[in-house]
C-alpha cells in the first residue's frame, strides 16, 4: 500500500467531526479505563479503522485476548499506517502508537506480544471504528 498523506484539519474542525470521548484520546492523547472498550472482547472477522480518519490500522485475524483491558493486536494491518514516538509522560517510558494519516493517538505498543512479532500493540476502542468483513 502506498504511504497515505497527512489529513490537515485544525482543532476546531476535529471537536466537530469527534465525539467529546473521541477528541480527548485521539488529539489529547488520553486513555479509556480499562475493560470498558467496545472491542476489548470483540471478536468478528474483519478490519479496524482509524475513528478520526478511516485509515486501515488493525486486522481481526492480529487480535489477541491479552486480558490488559485494551483491545490487544501484534501488528498493523500495514506498518506504513501507523507512527510510533517515544512517549515518557506518567513518569514511564513506552512507545506511543499514532494514526500516520492524521496523527490520532492510538495507544502504545509493548515488547511482551506473542509470536510472530513478540509485540502488544495496546489500542483504545474509541481510536477505532469497525468494519466487518463480508
């Protein structure tokens, strides 16, 4: 898949596309509780998107049940979808995971997956939208 370009919108045009809950962890990078995600349990074939930009991020068949309360995949559907930062707020450092198209905070991905990639990408629900495969 070809790299997708960035999808400039300001923050006045994000608060209008996005639920009160969507804006808070995809532009101000905040977090759902635990166990409280639509699809911390959700298990139907099919794609994840991006919920402030419809880019393909995750695939059904990379969902593991990590029992962390987060919706748990072990790869992007492509690497290209998907930045990665440093991030050391909560006096922690880990690896934030971000839309690449419109820069949407995801969730942060960890070294304690299961094979093939040994990898905990660990999403917040509200980060992404659902499309079930036909």
């Amino acid at each position: 898949m070809a790299m997708s370009a960035k999808m400039p919108k300001n923050e006045s045009e994000w608060r209008k596309k996005l639920t009160p809950e969507q804006y808070h962890i995809l532009r101000e990078k905040g977090t759902e509780m635990p166990f409280t995600g639509e699809y911390v349990n959700h298990k139907k074939k099919g794609k994840y998107l991006c919920a402030g930009c419809g880019e393909e991020l995750f695939a059904s068949d990379t969902k593991f049940g990590s029992g962390c309360g987060w919706p748990s995949f072990y790869a992007p559907a492509d690497e290209s979808n998907v930045e990665k930062k440093k991030d050391i707020s909560h006096l922690m450092v880990r690896t934030e995971v971000l839309c690449k198209k419109c820069g949407g905070h995801l969730g942060h991905v960890f070294n304690d997956g299961p094979q093939p990639t040994g990898k905990r990408y660990c999403i917040n629900s509200v980060s992404l939208k659902f499309k079930k495969m036909h």
